[in-house]
C-alpha cells in the first residue's frame, strides 16, 4: 500500500480492522497478482485516508478480474478508474479531478482518446 501510494502520489491510506477482515476472509484465486489489484483499487476507491471495507471490491465480475485477465494497458486501467470515479462521483469531473489528483484537463483528454 505504501509503495503504490508514493508511486502514484496518494497520500499513504490504512486498512480499518473491517477491511482487514474481508481481505482475510478472501480466497485470492488470482493470489499476488489479484491481492495488489484489490488493493491498488481500494486506494483510489477510498474517499478519505482510510480504507474500509465497502472500498473494497472482490466480486468476479469487477475490475480487478478485468485487468488480470484482460491484460489490460495501463491507458485502459486508468481509462476504466476514471469511468468508476466518474460514476461514484455523478460526472462531477471537478470533484474527480480532485479525489484522483489530476487536473481536469487530463480527465477531458483521457476522455477523448480512442
């Protein structure tokens, strides 16, 4: 959690007692791999400077499994966080643009490229 909030310039976030049980309550068939997905996207899902458990998503059909399977680029994994952020956040590409710390500029050209 620390190495990819530096990395991506996110203030350093942790784990309530509720998120920390649902991951252990997990099986991670993806194992590693699946695990920092989960919680990579748990940092960018949560609002605040912890991590609860409602920010966590384990469900088959979630990004997570997408982005494994897939092999997705990162253009598209960020392309698919915006569109999750955009949709948290009713389109509010101000608020977004803030919750992701980037400018709105970027959102409007992530939103424009093929």
């Amino acid at each position: 959690m620390k190495n990819f909030c530096e990395e991506n310039n996110v203030k350093e976030k942790l784990l309530t007692p509720d998120a920390q049980k649902k991951l252990l309550g997990y099986s991670f068939p993806g194992n590693v791999r699946e695990l920092k997905s989960v919680i990579e996207l748990a940092i960018v899902m949560s609002s605040d400077n912890k991590i609860d458990a409602q920010d966590i998503t384990l469900t088959s059909s979630d990004i997570i499994t997408e982005v494994t399977n897939e092999e997705l680029t990162m253009q598209e994994c960020d392309l698919r966080i915006l569109t999750i952020y955009l949709k948290k956040y009713n389109d509010n590409i101000k608020l977004v643009a803030e919750k992701l710390n980037i400018s709105q500029s970027t959102i409007y050209r992530m939103l424009k490229k093929p």
